[in-house]
C-alpha cells in the first residue's frame, strides 16, 4: 500500500514539474514575442505614415553629402539625430545611398559607419527605406555621356543590379525594420531613340530584382515609375510581388517648388524663375515671375505650369492618385517639399507660401490615407532645418509634428 502511495507520489511530483516547466516555456515565448513586437517597428504600410528624408549618403566619402546635411547622424553637434527625428513624431526615415559604377561593378554594400545609421534609426524604431542611385549624373561613354541611370535596360547592368539587391537584402533578411526602393527616381523613356526603358520594361526589371531579393529575404519592396514621380507610378503595371508599396514624388507645380534651381527638368530652365506665388495670384505675377527666362519655349512652359499653384488643383492630383490606390495597393509619397532660396530676402518672400504649399500637400495625402516622406532632413536647400542647422519651427507646424 505505502509503494502504491508512494508511486502516486511521484508521478504528481512528475506531472507537476512537467507542467510548471510547459507554463515557464509558454510564459517564455509569449513574453519573447511580445518584447520582438515592442522593439521591432516593421517598415510595411501600416507604419509608415508621416517621416523624412535624411539625405544621400556618398558610398565614396562615406558621409550625408547634401549641403550641412553631413552633421546628420554623427553627433558632430551634440545633437542625437535618431532621437531628434524620433520625438518629433517622425515614424520613418528614407536613405539615398550614391553608388559607383567602377569597372563594370555595381556595388551599394553599406560601410560601418551606414550600418551604424541605419541600425541607429532602427533602435529609435524608426523603419528605414533604403534606396541608390549614381554618384555621378553622368559617365563617359564615347563621345557622347549618358546618364548612370540610362544604362537601365542593358542586361548585364540590370543582371548586376539585381545581384547587389539581393547582397543588401540577405545583409537585412533578419530585420524587416527596412525596406528595400531600387532605384531612386528611374528614368524612363516615352521616345523613341532616348536613353531608359519602356514601362513595361521597367515593370520587368523591378520583378527581376525582386526575385533575386525574395530569394534571400521578406522584406518589403518599394516599387516606382518613371522618375519617381506620380505620373510615372499611374503609367507602371502592378507588379506580382505582393508584399509592396508603390510610391511617388511630389512636386507640383514645379515653378514654384524649384524656382530658382540649377537643374532642369520638363524643358523649363528653373533657375531663371524668382518671386513665384503660391497658391497662384495673377497674370500680372505670373509674367512678372517669368521674365527672366529668355527662350520662350521655356517661359511658355513655366508660365502654364504657374497657373497649377492652387490647393484645388494638388487635391485633384492627389485624389487621381488615389484611385489608382484602389486597384493596385498601397502607395506613399516618398518625397515632397519646397526648395528655400539661398538669399534670404528671396527666402522671405516666399516663405509664407513654402509653408502654404507644404500644409496643403500634407493635409491633401493625409485626406486619402496616403503616408509621405518629407524632403528633408538638414539639407540647404530643402531641410527642416535651416543654414545655421537650426530647426525651421513653420515646417513642423506644418507637418503637424511636435516642435
């Protein structure tokens, strides 16, 4: 009788021990994933809601190249970026990461100083979209030059394109805190004879690149069109991959939010455009605004182009895109902003309608559930903040962030 008690004995000590040890390893995994889900902010659609672009990181010199933007992230200053941009209420951050083609080599392999930027922003839990494009605009070829860009469309470029993805993507297969854009602003081609792809094509190649990512990694893929803008996206074939956003930049009207540049674009030279009104206001300003171009083919152009700056018009464009929205997935403005002139007299003249126009983007995106991604963080020329690397408190108001 007594073995028999004590037989029992044992297997409640047994069965007890078995159970207290289930508990502790169920208690294990629970609190495992639950601390995985307070520290990983995963960079999908659901989080990516309002952020900032931090720059183009030079794989060369291996710094933020734009204008004061190199003290981002180095604490140069005292200042801890990761956290500044974090209690902002910034919930992302994109990345242009210049490359070389050297030699027939296409590599963007982040350096120790990039890893640590971007594991910064990842442990600030602020998701990470990471893009490239050239160092340089341009490359000899002959005796003409072509840019970097164009050679998009060859296949033993795109087969190494694809191959340097695929290379990034397996260094983040674990962390799907960043996301992967393959090209920043692609060019592509609507005549005939000009350098660049058809859309089709491009919609092929970034299914390429894709594959060799998805081979490696889980990540989400950021899919664009051409030049990144919003009518190059309404123009792309919806891609197969389904963990993708799809994305656009925004910069309408472009004679007011490059006035004054010194690049081209749309056969208008926008640099000899000052004093440009938003939203617009007359004929008279419009002409006044314009005079200083002197072919006129290009003040034809910068002239209709002005008479866009209006609030009605970005919310018809945004609402356009929208739709596409509906019935090809999630889609974000990863780039919008307005250049700040470098006199700060010109600085001043259209500084009430820089943060007009910025307020009524925003407002017009969020309107139609779309995220973005302000342009930018610290650049000269476009930052939040300003020369002096102070913080431009009307931008952030603007953005509806914290000051």
């Amino acid at each position: 009788m007594e073995i028999v008690k004590r037989g029992e004995a044992v297997a409640a000590m047994k069965f007890l021990f078995v159970s207290k040890l289930l508990i502790a390893i169920v208690y294990f995994f629970v609190i495992d994933a639950l601390l995985v889900a307070e520290t990983e902010t995963p960079c999908d659609a659901a989080h990516l809601h309002h952020g900032v672009n931090i720059g183009y990181f030079n794989s060369e010199t291996d710094t933020i190249t734009t204008g004061n933007a190199d003290k981002c992230c180095l604490a140069t200053d005292g200042r801890n970026d990761f956290a500044y941009i974090h209690d902002r209420n910034f919930d992302h951050v994109r990345i242009i990461v210049q490359y070389q083609v050297d030699k027939g080599m296409v590599s963007f392999q982040p350096s120790k100083r990039l890893k640590g930027m971007v594991q910064g922003f990842i442990d600030a839990k602020l998701p990470v979209i990471f893009t490239v494009m050239p160092i340089e605009d341009y490359l000899d070829n002959g005796q003409q030059k072509v840019r970097q860009t164009s050679l998009l469309g060859e296949p033993e470029f795109d087969g190494k394109l694809a191959v340097a993805w695929g290379q990034l993507a397996e260094l983040y297969s674990k962390d799907d805190s960043v996301c992967f854009e393959f090209v920043n602003e692609p060019e592509i081609k609507y005549v005939p004879g000009k350098a660049g792809v058809e859309p089709e094509e491009w919609a092929v190649i970034q299914e390429n690149i894709a594959n060799a990512v998805r081979k490696v990694s889980n990540n989400t893929i950021v899919a664009v069109g051409d030049g990144g803008l919003m009518q190059g996206l309404l123009s792309l074939p919806k891609l197969k991959e389904e963990k993708v956003i799809y994305a656009f930049h925004f910069y309408e009207p472009y004679s007011f939010t490059n006035q004054g540049a010194d690049w081209t674009g749309s056969g208008t030279d926008w640099k000899d455009l000052q004093d440009v009104k938003y939203p617009y206001s007359s004929a008279e300003s419009v002409s006044q605004s314009a005079s200083g171009i002197q072919d006129l083919t290009s003040r034809l152009n910068a002239t209709r182009d002005m008479l866009l700056a209006t609030k009605d018009q970005i919310k018809t464009a945004i609402e356009i895109i929208s739709r596409w929205k509906l019935k090809n997935g999630d889609i974000i403005c990863d780039e919008f902003g307005v250049i700040k002139p470098k006199d700060p007299a010109d600085l001043n003249r259209i500084k009430q309608d820089r943060i007009r126009w910025i307020g009524d983007v925003k407002e017009s995106l969020g309107s139609k559930g779309i995220g973005w991604t302000f342009y930018d963080y610290s650049s000269w020329n476009f930052g939040v903040f300003d020369a002096r690397n102070d913080v431009d408190k009307d931008v952030i108001t603007a953005l509806d962030l914290k000051p």
